[in-house]
C-alpha cells in the first residue's frame, strides 16, 4: 500500500488519489457499438456476444420459473435461512424509506403538492464473473418491490457450461424477482434498454457490472432511467490509536477480495498504525483463497494517509468520499456529524463492513470512486417518480396572476402572460367560457402585457469599458 504522510497544515488532496476517472475511450466506444448493434437487430445480436464474450448461450433467454422457484431446494438450509433473515431486515429498513403523495391547500382554495407513482418496470443486473452475488439480487430488488414496482426482471450472464447459481436464483426466489434472464454484459443493458424479441424494455436499471457494463448503463441513461454507473467498490477505514490492526486488516482485506481494481484506504492519525496493519495484512493474506485478488488491489490500488491529528484525517475522509467508510475511533459516534461524503458510514468497531453487505438492511449498492461526494446509495427513492401537482382556484388565479404576467413580460415571453391573462379576463366578466370568441381575443396584447415594465439599466462588468458593441 502506498503510504500519503500529511505534514502540519497539509490536506489530502484529489491528485493524491491517483483516480483514474472517467471509463477507458475504448471500453466505452465498444459498449455502445454492442449496445447499438442489439438495438438494431435485437435476440440475433444478444446471442453472438453471449456466445463471444460468456462462450456459452441458452435456446431461450427466459430462465424457466420453475427453475427459480426449485433454487431454493438445492441450496444448504442454513443458506436459505440466511438469505430469509437478509431479505426481511433489507425490506424493514427500505419500508422507511417509502414517501407518500402529499397536498396542502392554501387559504385561496388552491391545491398544490406532489403524487409519487414507481415506475412500471425494472431490471436488476447481477453480475455473474468472479463471483456469484446473491446478495446483490436481494439489495437491488426489494427496494423496487417496496416502492411498489409492478415487474422486475433480473439479468445474469450464465457461465461457459451453460448453468446459473443456485445461490442467485435462490435469491431471486426469494425476493420475488419477476422474470430472469440468462444474459449479461453490455448485450444484456442494451436488450432490457430497448427491448428484442424475447426481453422486454424496461423503465429502469439498476445493479453494478463490470466496466462494459457500466459504460453501457451510461450510453442508455436518458432513454432509460439508471441508478448510477458504479465503478470498482472501494473501502475507507478511519483508525486511530484505539483500533485493533488485525481488525483493520481484516476489513481492509474484506473490500481487496472483490477485485484487483478495488480500492482501500487507511487514514489515521497514529503513526505507529500503518506498519501494525500491514504486519497483521501479511499473515493473514496468505491464507486467503484470493490472495492473488486481494493482494493485487492492495498493492496496486491500497492508500495509506497518516494525518497530524484527527480534524486532518477526517477532512482526508471528505476528500475520498469513499463508498464505504469506517470508523475504527475512540467515541466514533460523535464522528458522524463531521463526515460530509460517504456512501455508508460503519460506526465503531463492532460495525464489520460485510455486515452492511449482507443482513444490516442498509443498501450496499453505492457511490464508488468519489462520487459520494453528491450521489446516494440505492433506495425506494430511484424506482419512484414525483409529479407537482398544482390546482389554482379562481381567487388563486386573481392573487398570483399579476406576478405571473410581470415576471414573463420580463423575460418577453407574451404567450405566457397571454395565458394568465385570459383567465384574468374570463374571470373579471363573471363566465366559465368565453361567448364571443372576437371580443375575448381582441387587443391580446393589452390582455398580456396589461402595463408596460420600465427598462432597468444595464449592469456593466468591471474590464469591459469601452467594449459596449460586445454581445454575450
């Protein structure tokens, strides 16, 4: 891990980092031409990239229901149960999450509020490579079944031999996954985007994928609503002199297994805590069943920021805006309130990152690669839309028209006036309609613009003396 000592008065800096940003030119330029190419010729597409990039392709794409529902039949019971006890507490916590419609009536008569209404379908994308994440399926779908979803459709990439995980399906089963499909990669975005002859388009996607996946998820976003395009998962892990090294290894090494891309922060403000940690990530790493995975992203992608004192470390932390944060601090609690950018903040040192993976009920699907910064974990709120709803009496009309005209006079917008000013019209001779079309459309413009708006001086920039014939 390379190690970032901050000297009195230094911050962490982005440069710091060493983020590479945004996807590779390439990865995105061959999403799309995937993405493109099943848009124009749909299954017949889908079915040359599954055979190129998965070696493997189903007679149909629609895994048989029957095979779902029996997943849960093959797995070991204490899995099942598991799954059961992750599944009830992740849909108790996104319960809190629903919002309601609501209206509030002002003393005029008129109404005014906002109606929530989910979306009518969405797709959950479970990836399918390293590892199989059954986990993944039950966070990314219980939120869209809580927010009252009517079709959710799971798609999963199968593997060379031409078989699913017991495990995903199981939990699709489970968390009542509509439909499943037995495909993936940017092929699978580009089908449930904008639909082919046997997957339907849907209105939403959500799920991480590898870089293909998410440049795709990008090229889609605004035909098709996505909840992010997440990047290599990462974890921050705040220490100071009261944390357990083994401990901090432990978690650093929880995040590394996922991918030699991740990446981990260590950021104290002990001096003497980075060589503890790296003595305890040395005895344990060799014993991992990942070593290979877990020591390429330490290597490669591990930060360790050692601060002066504990005000610097935390700004450290706002600096990465880490998609998982913990705080391994003396009275970690108290911390919570200085944190500005974190996908999810684990408080203290019983707060074991994977259990926020798994049982918390918390989503683990969140912001990567500094995007905490202003993004949110995935919740009830990504598969709702909220409609303003706005309903003016005819008093309300007459109080707020006059402000209506005037501001879209200022901005010579006259049809807008017009429109208020109509109104303003009808309701001044007493009617519901107006009975003689002539009468109500003559001298429109006095109708709109009822009075003339003085002209207001021109506010000049400072450096532009004498440049008057510049036009912005």
């Amino acid at each position: 891990m390379r190690i970032v000592e901050l000297e009195a008065g230094q911050t962490l800096t982005s440069a710091d980092l060493h983020r590479t940003g945004a996807l590779p030119r390439e990865v995105s330029d061959a999403a799309i031409a995937i993405v493109e190419d099943v848009r124009a010729r749909g299954d017949e597409a889908v079915r040359e990239y599954c055979q190129r990039f998965d070696g493997s392709c189903p007679d149909a794409f629609r895994v048989p229901d029957e095979l779902v529902r029996g997943a849960v039949n093959l797995v070991d019971p204490s899995f099942l149960d598991a799954l059961q006890l992750a599944h009830r507490q992740i849909r108790e916590f996104h319960e809190r999450e629903v919002e309601q419609s609501w209206f509030t009536t002002r003393a005029d008569g008129t109404i005014l509020g906002v109606k929530v209404t989910p979306v009518r379908s969405a797709a959950v994308y479970v990836p399918g490579g390293r590892a199989q994440y059954p986990s993944t399926v039950l966070m990314d779908t219980v939120p869209a079944k809580v927010a009252g979803v009517e079709r959710v459709i799971m798609v999963t990439p199968p593997q060379r031999d031409g078989t699913l995980s017991a495990y995903t399906l199981a939990a699709a089963a489970v968390a009542g996954v509509d439909e499943v499909y037995a495909v993936g990669g940017a092929q699978a975005i580009g089908a449930v985007a904008y639909g082919t002859e046997s997957i339907p388009a849907v209105e939403k996607i959500v799920g991480p994928g590898n870089a293909y996946v998410a440049a795709a998820k990008r090229y889609v976003s605004g035909d098709v609503g996505i909840d992010m395009v997440a990047g290599p998962s990462e974890v921050c892990v705040l220490a100071d002199s009261t944390a357990d090294p083994v401990v901090v290894a432990a978690d650093l090494m929880a995040q590394a297994e996922h991918d030699p891309m991740a990446a981990c922060y260590l950021v104290t403000c002990d001096a003497e805590l980075p060589a503890r940690v790296l003595a305890a990530v040395e005895e344990l790493i060799s014993q991992s069943p990942r070593e290979e995975i877990t020591r390429a992203s330490l290597d490669d992608h591990g930060i360790i920021v050692v601060a002066v004192d504990l005000p610097t470390a935390i700004e450290a932390v706002n600096t990465i805006a880490p998609e998982h944060l913990e705080l391994h601090c003396a009275n970690a609690f108290e911390l919570v309130g200085s944190i500005r950018n974190a996908g999810a903040i684990f408080v203290g040192p019983w707060s074991s990152e994977p259990l926020g993976d798994y049982v918390a009920g918390p989503n683990h699907t969140l912001p990567t690669g500094g995007t905490a910064t202003f993004s949110n974990p995935l919740g009830v709120y990504d598969f709702v839309k909220r409609s303003s709803v706005i309903a003016y009496s005819a008093q309300g009309l007459a109080t707020d028209g006059p402000a209506v005209q005037t501001l879209a006079q200022s901005e010579g917008l006259w049809a807008h006036a017009l429109s208020v000013g109509v109104r303003r019209k009808l309701l001044a001779e007493g009617g519901e309609t107006f009975e003689d079309c002539v009468a109500a459309c003559a001298d429109a413009m006095r109708t709109a613009w009822p009075a003339k708006l003085s002209a207001p001086a021109a506010v000049k920039l400072p450096g532009y003396e004498g440049a008057s014939d510049v036009r912005a």
